[in-house]
C-alpha cells in the first residue's frame, strides 16, 4: 500500500509508510494545549494516527467562563499518514520543529478556531518510555515537548477571542506504543491499569522554559524522569537527580500545591490557580471516544460540554486533568514567576506521597 509518505525520506523498515511494525498499539500524536495571560481561557487540541488499526482521531477543546466544550472526530485513514484532518479539525506543519497551525472550521458544533503556535526553543527529548506489565510491553514510546506562544483566534458560540503573543502553551509529539483502541481480549494477569502515577509541569517564565515530569511505582522509584530548564535562546540544563513533593486537596487526589528540587540551588513551586481541563475531552480514558476506537466508515463528530462541577473530583471523565498553576522558579540568586499547567493521572498506590488503594483519596 503506497500513500503520499511513501514519496518522504521517512522510511524505517523495508516496508511501505502505511505498514508501522507489528503492534497493533503503535501510534503518531501530537497535542497543545494554550491559555490566555488572566487563565480566563484555556484550550488543548490533539490529533493521533493508529497505523494498525487504520483510525486517526482529533479533537479541540476549549474552556470559557467555567465551561469545558469539547469537540471530537474520527475517521477510518485508509493507511494515510500526510493528511492532517479529521472532519472540522486540521493542522499545518508550516515550519517543521518550529510553527504549526491549527484550524478548527465552523460546523455545527459551538467551536472554530484558527491557531498558530510558534515554538519558544528547539524540541527537548524525553527519555524513552518503557513499561511493562508482568511479561506485556505496556508502553515503548518517545516524546518531544516544546513551549511556544500562540496568535489568531478562536471563537466559542460565535463569541470571538483575539489570541496574541501574551497567549502561552506547550506542544508535545509522542510516537511508539501504548494502549489504543479497544480492550484486549486477554488482558495480563495483572490487569493494565492497577498502578499509574504521573505528572507533567510545562511552565512558561520570561526568557526560559521548564519542564518537570515523573513516573513512578507504586513505590515512588521513579521509572522515567527529567526536569530541564531551556532558554529561549536553546540553552539546555538538565537535571538528574530531582526531587518532588505534593500537598492535596482534601478528599481527592489533586494536588493543591507541588515543590520541586532540582540541586544547587534551584526549585519549583507550583499552585493551582485557573480551570482544570479534564483530558478526557481528548480522548484520554473517555468511554466512547479512547484514542484509536472505531466509529464506522463514514466520520464521526461529536459535541459536548463539562461544567465546572462535572470536571470535580469524583466524576471518571476528569480523573486525569491538567490544572492552570502558578509557577515560582527558585534558580540561584534569581527569583522567576511564570504560568504553566500541572498534568495530573494517579491510579494505585503511591508510598511517598501517601496515596493508598486503587483510587482511595489522599489522606
């Protein structure tokens, strides 16, 4: 099956671009997310590629005024990897690394948007993701992350909202394997989701980026971690030996406050101050529209909204957040103040920070 990446440099293996491996799981991401100086608007975006299972998904959301309004599409892609829409959905790759654009097209829906994201540095690298469940590879993916300023527009029920440079946000790229579609048959013994703890801290400050991220066990042994403080001008420092700490909100497992320490003088404060997204706008853990899950020959658009109280503590679609936080970088002698988003998803036990039970509060 020859596509339009056949005729790109991009081939890794014998095979055409359409033919990703073996797993059924491989995917090709990308997600933004964006919000004004005053966090009185926050949006995110996403479109994901699943070469085996021949779905590309996307999705655009937005919260104003308290109110999260999601918009989500899916099509079957035909073994396409160059055609970046999916119904009202599109992106541009207009400079590689560096620029994109995101167009969301009037459709029946509240939603319409046209977006251009300009990163502030080149793309950092994480470390590879690699988990597995007793005998099962779980996770074997890559990611970039990259900070950036955003310009347009984008208009909710036909009210307009000018974005400018002040309009701050991160991007990320992921591609490998984790689970997609729908549930395996035979699932490990050991179940695929009894223990996940994860945070992501992407902050913007005048001058530089920061990004902070750790997955541990159950033990709190962290198995994929990184802080890196980047300047605009590319200037990585990267910091292996970090640290972390949480305060909860009562009775949930949201974080109220999380301190980081870097060594040699440096750390990060974080305080929640703006509107939690919940991720399941995107796709992430929602029923009916996981990444990856079929919806028919023909495409599929879909709209709804989360108030405030349906993004509360409790409710399974807002299990897995990001929270607009205030960011209080320690770096030396120097004090810097900036914005940024804490990514929150804990299922299972988490010793150091006193998370016990599958989702039992924090105490």
């Amino acid at each position: 099956m020859l596509t339009k990446g056949d005729d790109f440099p991009l081939h890794q293996t014998s095979e055409p671009i359409a033919f990703a491996g073996t797993d059924r799981n491989f995917y090709d991401r990308y997600f933004f997310n964006g919000y004004s100086p005053d966090g009185s608007v926050f949006f995110a975006a996403a479109m994901g590629f699943y070469p085996q299972l021949g779905i590309v998904d996307a999705s655009f959301c937005v919260i104003v005024e308290g109110v999260q309004h999601n918009l989500r599409a899916s099509r079957r892609s035909g073994g396409e990897r160059l055609n970046l829409s999916v119904g009202p959905i599109a992106l541009d790759i207009d400079v590689p690394l560096e620029i994109v654009t995101l167009r969301i097209a009037p459709n029946d829906g509240l939603l319409a948007g046209e977006l251009r994201f300009a990163g502030r540095h080149f793309p950092i690298e994480e470390p590879r993701f690699i988990r597995r469940n007793g005998t099962r590879l779980f996770m074997d993916y890559t990611r970039m992350t990259q900070n950036g300023h955003w310009s347009g527009w984008l208009s909710v029920d036909g009210r307009r909202v000018d974005a400018n440079a002040d309009w701050a946000g991160t991007r990320d790229r992921s591609w490998g394997v984790r689970p997609v579609g729908a549930s395996e048959p035979q699932p490990p013994p050991e179940g695929n989701f009894n223990q996940f703890f994860w945070l992501w801290t992407p902050c913007n400050f005048n001058g530089s980026s920061l990004f902070f991220h750790s997955n541990d066990d159950g033990a709190g042994n962290p198995w994929n971690r990184r802080a890196v403080i980047i300047g605009d001008g590319g200037t990585e420092r990267h910091f292996d030996s970090a640290t972390f700490g949480a305060e909860w909100q009562a009775g949930t497992r949201r974080i109220a406050k999380m301190t980081a320490d870097f060594g040699n003088d440096r750390s990060l404060t974080l305080t929640p101050a703006g509107p939690v997204f919940a991720m399941s706008g995107l796709g992430y853990t929602h029923p009916a529209w996981g990444h990856g899950l079929d919806h028919g020959p023909e495409l599929a658009v879909a709209h709804d909204s989360l108030s405030e109280t349906g993004r509360g503590w409790g409710n399974p679609l807002a299990m897995h957040i990001q929270a607009l936080v205030t960011a209080e970088l320690v770096d030396g002698d120097s004090v810097h103040h900036g914005a940024g988003v804490l990514e929150q998803l804990f299922v299972g036990p988490h010793e150091p920070t006193g998370l016990a039970g599958l989702m039992d509060p924090a105490p």
